[in-house]
C-alpha cells in the first residue's frame, strides 16, 4: 500500500525515524511535548498509547517491534495495536515528524 508517497509492502520491516530536527520532551504525566525546530508556531502533544509508541520509537525503530512491544503492554491483540499504530504513523508523516526507511 502506498503511505505519503513511500510504497510500503506487509512483508518487509517497516522502520521508522525522529527526525533530526524534532525535538521531544516527556512530561511526568506520561505525556510527550514535540516540536519541530523549523516550525516556532505548532508544537504537538502526544498522550496515552501513542504517547508509550513514540517514547519506544526512539529505541526501537521496527514498526513490528513496536507494535509488539505496545500489544505485550497494553494486552491488546498485536493486529488491533498495528491498525492503530498504522494511523499514528500517517499523522507523524504527513506532519514532517518522522520518516520512513
């Protein structure tokens, strides 16, 4: 299937970056503050499980990995974690957080 213009097939592993000019921030509230250096008048907030994706993303940069990480955290079928996933992956996209490789 095709995603912001980066063809994306099921079987191979999709690996995803931070970009170098995101900086981030958690919170003590188990949110996560980011901002992109060239854009002073957005900043994002990112809560819950996606909130737990992204902090394991800066570790771990295999979406599978990651949705499998999420699934063993939260008790959730890895199927349902990686739609979610999926979704929350687009958004950082098409905001010019992440890239994919």
């Amino acid at each position: 299937f095709r995603l912001g213009g980066i063809r994306m097939s099921e079987h191979l592993p999709k690996i995803i970056r931070i970009k170098e000019d995101v900086l981030f921030k958690k919170n003590t509230d188990g949110t996560v503050v980011v901002l992109k250096l060239d854009d002073d008048e957005n900043y994002f907030v990112i809560d819950g499980v996606a909130a737990k994706a992204w902090e394991i993303m800066e570790h771990d940069q295999d979406l599978n990995v990651i949705a499998k990480k999420l699934s063993a955290m939260e008790g959730v079928e890895e199927n349902v974690i990686q739609s979610h996933l999926d979704g929350f992956t687009r958004q950082l996209l098409e905001e010019g957080l992440v890239v994919l490789n």
